[in-house]
C-alpha cells in the first residue's frame, strides 16, 4: 500500500496482536483482500495464535504448577497473564518469568501455587542454563595464602536460591510423582532451597540454615574467607560446615571458577540467575 512504510505496517499489527478486544479496525487496510478467506478471519488466525504460543509456552515451564491448580484455573490465569504481559523475547524459552509473581498477586489466599510456580521457573532455567566449565578441586590446591584471602567463587549459570514459606517441595515432588499432593501449610520455619544443573538435570535440594548464608554472600560477590569469618564470628560451631560444603559444591558442578585479586575480571560471581 502506497504511503505506508514498513515500520508503521509493523506496529499497527503488533498492536493488533497485542489488543485484546481484538479489533482489526486498524489493520484491515494493510491486507488485500482474496486468499480464500475474509480478512477479519486471517487476522484473527494471527491473534488467537499469538496466545495460544504463549500459552503452550507457560503449559510446558509450569506444569507442576498447572496440575496442581486444575485445567479451568491454569487457562483462566494463563489468560489473563498473557494480556497484562507481552512477550519481549524471540525466545519463548524466556517467557514467564514474573508469572510466579503475577500469581502471588492473583491468588493472595492460594501462596502455595506461586511458591510452585517459583520451583517451576527456576528448575526451567537451570535447565536452559548454558555450559561452563567446572571448577576442579586440585585449582584449589594451587592457591596461596594470598589468593585465599580474596578469593571469591563465580557459579555457574542457573545457580539461584529461593525461600519457601510453605510445604510446597512436598507438593513439587507428590506432583513430580503422579501422586496426590499433602494439603498446603505453613511451614514453622522458611525453607531455603538452591537449584542448579548438574551435568544434564535441572536439580534442587533444601539448605542447611549455614549454607544458605554462605551462598547468599558468595552469590552477592563476596570472598570466601571473608563469608566464613563473618559466619563464624556469628556461630563459631559453623565453621565445621565451611569444608564440606566447598567440597558438596565442586561434586555438584557449581561453581565455574575462581577469582582472586590478583587474576579478578571484574564479572559478577554467578554467571546466570541472581539468588532471590
């Protein structure tokens, strides 16, 4: 069509395909016309599949979340989800990330189903994580004193920690099972909880309250000594656990390498996901 460029054609259908009262007022004079079908219909073909790709993509990440909460209400949410939140990424592997938040806020009395699709999430990116190499421990034999003293440890991507108010790892796994979940409760105490890839599986485990600590400050950039001294001055009978959970984290693949001030490159200390 004459007097119609190529970037407002663009942005009259992205907006078509963004509205949800689906009206092709706008639109209907870009298309010409034959092909078998009204223009209203082909339009319409390109509207409903907008969503329904977007959908397919919240079905395949949340599909814990979506067997917990039944058919009608995953649709329902997934819904209202897509129109309040386009896409913004040519990767549908990107798309959902704030749907766990987007449910606290839906389903205030139901927070149970955003700490689940808060599992879902992380267990889709750990496992979409790209390679790295990992830390060997005989690098560690080969720092100095020196070294150790500034040494901090850079994960892994998909490395992310989260904190559960709820039974929702034993609901995770009743579902993981095909079995049916306990009913939701409050836990006495939050449960910390870390995800990762090892080799090919996306995996997580629940935290000890001194690991937790140590991953949140080492996530955060700081060295090594200097989180240990820090928990230590807090609780002396942790320093126990310093040793063994370097030597959990190597067997699991989390950590990428090291960085000293000496050899620093100035990167964040997890390669992927920020802890929350």
């Amino acid at each position: 069509m004459s007097g119609v460029n190529l970037a407002s054609t663009q942005a009259r259908l992205k907006t078509y395909l963004l509205d949800a009262a689906n009206d092709p007022t706008a639109v209907l004079p870009l298309l010409e016309g034959g092909f078998g079908l009204a223009r209203e219909a082909r339009l319409d073909i390109y509207h409903s599949a907008y969503r329904a790709r977007l959908r397919d993509a919240l079905g395949a990440v949340f599909e814990r979340t979506w067997t917990y909460v039944g058919d009608e209400e995953f649709e329902r949410e997934t819904r209202r989800y897509i129109e309040q939140t386009p896409s913004h990424s040519p990767n549908l592997r990107d798309y959902g990330g704030s749907f766990p938040e987007f449910l606290a806020a839906s389903l205030p009395s139901d927070p149970e189903v955003a700490e689940l699709a808060h599992m879902d999430w992380r267990l889709h990116e750990a496992f979409d994580a790209p390679d790295r190499h990992r830390l060997q421990p005989d690098a560690l034999m080969r720092l100095s004193d020196a070294d150790w003293e500034s040494a901090a440890f850079v994960f892994s991507p998909g490395v992310a920690l989260a904190v559960f108010a709820w039974n929702t790892i034993d609901v995770w796994h009743a579902l993981d099972q095909g079995l049916t979940p306990p009913p939701a409760r409050a836990l006495p105490l939050p449960v910390a909880c870390l995800f990762w890839r090892n080799d090919k599986q996306s995996s997580f485990r629940s935290l000890h309250t001194v690991e937790h600590r140590m991953l949140e400050r080492l996530l955060a950039g700081e060295g090594f000594a200097e989180v240990c001294a820090t928990i230590a001055g807090d609780d002396p009978d942790a320093a126990e656990l310093f040793g063994p959970c370097l030597q959990r984290w190597l067997s699991e693949g989390l950590i990428s390498r090291i960085s000293t001030a000496g050899g620093t490159d100035g990167k964040p200390q997890c390669e992927g996901n920020v802890p929350t």
